[in-house]
C-alpha cells in the first residue's frame, strides 16, 4: 500500500496555493507531484547505491512559474493539453466549424494551458486523483471539459498515469505526460539505451509539424528497434534531426499487435546506475523528443544547475500530431457526451531485474 504525505510547495502569482503530494511503495520508489499542472517533479527511484532521481525540473515553485510562463516553456513533468504537440497553423475545424487557437509555437498552436492549472486533490488507496474542468472557450476549444488524472504507484515499482476526459460539445483532444527522464540523475542523457517499439515514424517539416508522410524507420537514424544509446545518431547531418535542432522531436508509430490495448512502446536504460524504465501506453504514438533546446530554460535546474542540451529525453506517449490537418491520422475529435480515456505506465527496475537492453 502507497503511503502519502503532502507540505506546501508555494504560492502563483494569482495567490493560488500549490502543494507538493508525495507517494512512496514498499519497494522503495518515491513520486513527488504538485497539483500545478499535475508535474511529476520527482521519480526516486531505489538503486544500491541509494536513491537517484530521474525527473528533470525545479527545486522551487518561482522556477516553475517562471518556466512555465515563457515563450520557450519546458512543460517538465507536466500534464499536457488541451492538445498535446503541435495544430498546424493553429486552427482546426470541427462540427463545420473553424477555430482559431493562439499560435504560441511560430505559427502553429502548441500544448495549452493544462500545465499551468490548479487540479483538486484526493489521495486514496494507491492512487492519487487530480480533477479540474476547462471551459469553454479555454485556448480558444470549444466544449466544457471535466478532466481527471489518475497517479496510481504500485507495489512492483510502476507509475500508471490515467486520463478521463468528458465534454459537452464536439472538440479535439491529445494529451501526454511531459516529463523528462534522466536516468544517470544529472548530466547529458547521451550515453543512456533507449530501445523504441516503433518500424514507422512521422516525418516532420522545419516547423516540427507532420508532412502527413509516414515513413520506415530502416537504415535511418530514427531506428532505435534493437536498441542503442541515444547519442549515436542524434546529429549526423539527417535532415529530420537537423532540422529538429539536432536531435529528436518525432512522433513513432507504436508497433501494438492486434487486438492489444496497452503496449510496451519504449524502454530506457543506464549503464551508470543501473536503472531501466519500460514504458506501457494504450496511445497509437509516442513522441520522442532529446531535450534540443532544454539550455534556453529561463529558470534553473534542480541544484541551482543551468538546464542543459540533451540534459533529458521524453516520451510523451499521444495521439498523432497536427491531427486535424491529417485526416488519415486516428482521430482526436472527442464527441459531445462521450469519454475519452488513456493509459500510460511506467515501470522501474535495477541491476539484473530488467533484463539487458
């Protein structure tokens, strides 16, 4: 059984308290979240040498204020939408009608103001719910949103994050989890292994947005299907991580077998520490993305230490980006009256327990 414990974390610039809820299991893995915008601002996790905390973020609430706020925004660890990733010139139709949404990204709409809210708490079991509503009009969407996220820890050291959504009118949806993971606990994240469960990915534009083309993975640097460290590829001249600023900002194409809901879509190792991670999610992409541009960060990183490039990487398991100018892409119209729901898990091992990568 998890056991919770909370204390406070700060205060936003509207006066709004933020709290910081603290879940930890028998086996030893301890979760910090706040209930700004839902930011998982730790993972410790139970190594021989004690414990190491792969989560990139802030020691101080200002930091996250602060973060969050400016152009260049991180998101870390938090719970992304009204819709995660990129809109295409920042307007999409639904129900024979056109919306236009802030372009926050150049011209193109990007993530929302999710990860700036304020959720309610309930802490119960194993889990940890945080509910909000968005209205209507909120980043220019239509419909009246409930939404509620689910942290669950379990007793085998998994983090299960769970999303319900309803509305009262036709709109679209994404939303992920934006954390960045560093499973050394600091430094760049080049050495570490990340294996993807993906033959296919999006190819993207200079604007980071889908050319509609989905494409093999074989005989690129996008293929990471037998595994490899992150840096091998990451800027060699490939015109799809040059133009991402280096690196990666690409959504995969999960490989989910038929009939299968939940899919391990990723798995992520350090020779350093010992840790692996595998990530399980019932969405049809994970994107990942190798922290191009983390240096530009206004605030700092936890320690006092400047953010730095490749200082983390993220898989933000989604829906497809620029959806609705791909109408070939799965759909992320959610309909008036119905639920939308999503999982995704992360689960923790050390030494010998995971397996080699």
């Amino acid at each position: 059984m998890a056991q919770f414990r909370s204390r406070p974390f700060g205060v936003t610039k509207d006066g709004e308290k933020v709290n910081e809820y603290i879940m930890s299991n028998p086996g030893g893995l301890a979760v910090s979240v706040l209930n700004y915008g839902c930011v998982i601002k730790n993972i410790f996790v139970p190594t021989k040498q004690g414990p190491v905390d792969v989560v990139v973020g802030h020691d101080t609430f200002a930091d996250y204020e602060q973060d969050f706020n400016s152009s260049g925004s991180t998101c870390c660890g938090a719970f992304v939408g009204r819709y995660a990733n990129r809109i295409e010139n920042a307007e999409f139709s639904v129900g024979g009608r056109k919306y236009q949404l802030e372009p926050n990204n150049g011209r193109n709409h990007l993530h929302g103001t999710f990860p700036k809210k304020i959720y309610d708490v309930k802490a119960f079991g194993d889990t940890l719910l945080l509910e909000t509503e968005s209205p209507a009009g909120e980043d220019g969407f239509p419909g009246n949103l409930k939404v509620s996220v689910r942290y669950i820890l379990t007793e085998d050291n998994a983090l299960r994050m769970d999303y319900r959504v309803s509305s009262d009118a036709d709109t679209i949806l994404n939303l992920t989890n934006h954390t960045y993971f560093n499973l050394d606990g600091g430094g760049d994240v080049l050495n570490q292994k990340l294996r993807l469960y993906a033959s296919r990915y999006l190819e993207g534009n200079n604007e980071t947005c889908p050319t509609g083309n989905i494409l093999p993975v074989d005989n690129t640097p996008m293929d990471f299907r037998a595994g490899k460290i992150i840096g091998r590829d990451i800027d060699t001249g490939f015109s799809q991580t040059t133009m991402a600023g280096g690196g990666y900002d690409h959504c995969f194409v999960i490989d989910r077998g038929r009939g299968a809901s939940q899919s391990l879509c990723a798995w992520a190792s350090s020779d350093q520490t010992g840790i692996s991670m595998k990530v399980y999610t019932t969405q049809p992409g994970v994107q990942l993305y190798t922290a191009n541009f983390l240096q530009d960060c206004p605030a700092p990183g936890k320690g006092g230490i400047p953010m730095q490039k490749y200082g983390g990487f993220a898989l933000e398991t989604q829906h497809f980006p620029c959806s609705p100018s791909h109408p070939e892409f799965p759909s992320t119209v959610l309909r008036a009256g119905k639920v939308f729901r999503a999982n995704t898990t992360l689960r923790f091992f050390t030494g010998k327990q995971c397996g080699k990568l």
